[in-house]
C-alpha cells in the first residue's frame, strides 16, 4: 500500500484533537497521539514540527471548522445562532480546545489570527447585512458576534455532572432558547 501523506495528516490531527481536548496542551503526549495516529513520532514531526506547532494546527482547524458553519448565507441573525449553536453541539471537542487555550495560557494567538480574523470577517458580514434592514443595532457587528457566540455556546460552559447522574441534554429545546434569546437580544 502507497504512503498517503494527507491521510498520515488527517489521523494526526484527529487523534490530536481528541487528545489536546482530554488534556490540554500541557497534558498532551506526543505518543499517545503517534500511537492514536497509528504513526511514528518521527512521522508526526515531519509533519506538524513541535508539539506546539500541533496544538496551532489543531486549533486552528477547529476554527476554520467554525467559520465554516458561519460561512452559509443565512436570512436570519437567530439562523446564523443556531447553525453556531449546532456546530458546537457536533464539535464539542471544538470548545474544550479554546477553553485549554484559555487556561493554559501558552498558545501563541498570532499563529491563529489569520484564521480567527477570516471567522471574524465572515460572520460580522451576515451579521452586518443582517441587520441592516432593521435599522441601527444597538451594538456594533463584532459585540453582537461575541453576544451570539455567548448565547450559542451556553450550555458548553457547563460542567457535566457526576457519573452516577447523567446529564441528558434536551438539544432542540436547547436550539429554541437560542433561537429566542438572541431575536429578544435584537428586539
């Protein structure tokens, strides 16, 4: 069978994301993710350099992944939340990720602002046409981005309970308050 270096790549970043969003950067190892990838270490060097590089390439995917559920030419700022809202509810490895880049306060921001800036750019766009029709928002684009990303990211923020007591998440009930919260935030 030929080497197929996109797909070495693929494995490496998945089998990256899920363990940078276990453990963070800092808890990370660079084996489990080889063994994850069912690579060598060696291999996952030639292609992502450092373990930090990787945790760039991995966050980075992750917000090329939100800006890809941002990208759609919604008709309304409430469908714009909930396609944020739907993405997070399939991506949950996504927030954890943000979260440990957060915490750890090791990530080089830099090396994500051409990807963070293409987010920003999409979404204050729709955002932008979106409310123009209705007159002057109380907010500039960007807070109501961040206001939307809040309200669409609620339920993340929440610790899951203990074991024994399963949380189960009603997620179309969870879709309709954002729904509703963010057009109370516009009207």
């Amino acid at each position: 069978m030929a080497y197929d270096a996109d797909e070495t790549r693929r494995r490496i970043l998945a089998a990256a994301t899920a363990e940078f969003a276990e453990h963070g950067l800092a808890g990370a190892r660079v084996d489990r993710i080889a063994a994850a990838a069912a690579c060598s270490k060696e291999r996952l060097y030639a292609h992502v350099g450092d373990k930090e590089s990787l945790f760039t390439a991995v966050l980075n995917d992750s917000f090329a992944q939100l800006g890809e559920a941002a990208s759609t030419d919604f008709a309304t700022v409430e469908d714009f939340a909930v396609a944020v809202f739907d993405h997070l509810v399939e991506n949950p490895a996504n927030q954890r990720l943000l979260s440990w880049a957060r915490l750890e306060q090791r990530h080089d921001w830099a090396s994500s602002f051409g990807v963070l800036e293409s987010v920003r750019t999409t979404s204050v766009g729709h955002l932008e046409r979106l409310v123009a029709g209705d007159g002057t928002p109380p907010w500039s684009a960007d807070d109501l981005f961040a206001l939307v990303l809040a309200i669409a990211s609620a339920w993340m923020q929440l610790p899951g309970l203990p074991d024994d007591q399963p949380r189960t998440a009603d997620v179309d009930a969870q879709r309709a308050i954002v729904r509703v919260a963010v057009g109370r935030l516009l009207g």
